[in-house]
C-alpha cells in the first residue's frame, strides 16, 4: 500500500511538469511518457502507445533526428532542436536532450523535451527588429560608423564612400586612423 502511495504521487508529479517526459525502446516504440500538454497534445492514451519516435517528426527534421539518436547510443547523451507535429498538424519547436539507460529489458532513449516556441518568436522579433535598424542606418543620408573601443565595427555605405575605403580596409581600424592629425 506504501509503494501504490508512493507510486501515485510520483506520478502526479511527474505528469503536472511543464515539460515532456519519455522513454523510447531501440525500436523507437514509445514506452513511457507523462501526461501533459506536450507531445500527448490531442491524442489519446491508446494512440499514444502506437506512436514511434520517428512519427513525431516532419521529413525535413528526420534526418537531424537520425543523427542525434546515434549520438546518443553512440556516446550516451545529446541533444535536439526540432519541430514535433502535434495531432491536429500543428508544428511546435522543442529542445530535446536524452540519454541512453541500459537495463536487463534492454537499451532505452530517455529524456525530455522542452516547447520552445516563446524562445523561437522572441528570437525572431529580435532578427526582424536588428533587420530595421540595420536597414535605416545602412540606407539612411549620413555616414555613420558604430565603434567598440575605439575600433570601427561597422561603416554603412556612405561612410564607407565618403571616406574612400572599401569594408575591409575600415573594419577593425582604430578611428583616429580617419580624423585629421590636427582635430
């Protein structure tokens, strides 16, 4: 009764975690996952026991999932950022890390998945706003050149035509190179 009890609460912890947990044998028969709003998104217990590793996975990231798997047996543990296809079509990116675990049963990919869609979107509001400003300050009136120390990280077009150099000769040079000995 103490080991039902115990077994109960582990489970109840284990299913309310944010994150997805799962055990897959060699076969990439999926044997044991928790019960949350991950992977299991839409599908029922019993069609959850038919899923195969490779059945969670679009054709284009099938192949960094091979790879990774033979990462894994090959030196125990990896790692794998991937879209997983939920059951109503849905492509969801998550970060998984697994590892081998050897048992008298047999050899088992275990780990756990993380949904990284706010990590995605964040990352690319971040790409699309650098894309604005590098396209003001690159196609703008004014030479502007941006510094780190002194040294000239960038120089957008009129900087680099008004000064009379081309890229390579301006990047990494210190800005005095470019001012007037007296000023």
């Amino acid at each position: 009764e103490e080991l039902k009890t115990h077994q109960e609460y582990t489970n109840a912890l284990i299913d309310s975690l944010p994150i997805v947990l799962f055990v897959f044998d060699e076969h990439g028969t999926l044997i044991k996952w928790n019960r949350n709003r991950g992977m299991g998104a839409g599908y029922s217990d019993e069609e959850l026991e038919t899923k195969t590793l490779f059945s969670w996975f679009s054709e284009e990231d099938l192949s960094k999932l091979k790879e990774a798997i033979g990462e894994v047996y090959q030196t125990g543990s990896g790692s794998l950022e991937a879209d997983i296809i939920m059951k109503d079509g849905r492509k969801v990116p998550y970060l998984f890390s697994g590892r081998t675990l050897e048992t008298d049963d047999g050899k088992y990919l275990v780990g756990v998945g993380i949904d990284i869609s706010e990590k995605k979107a964040a990352e690319e509001a971040l790409r699309q706003n650098d894309q604005k400003y590098y396209n003001l300050i690159n196609n703008g009136n004014d030479g502007i050149t941006i510094h780190d120390k002194g040294s000239i990280i960038f120089a957008n077009e009129v900087a680099r035509k008004y000064l009379g150099y081309r890229p390579d000769e301006i990047i990494g040079e210190f800005i005095t190179k470019f001012i007037v000995p007296e000023d």
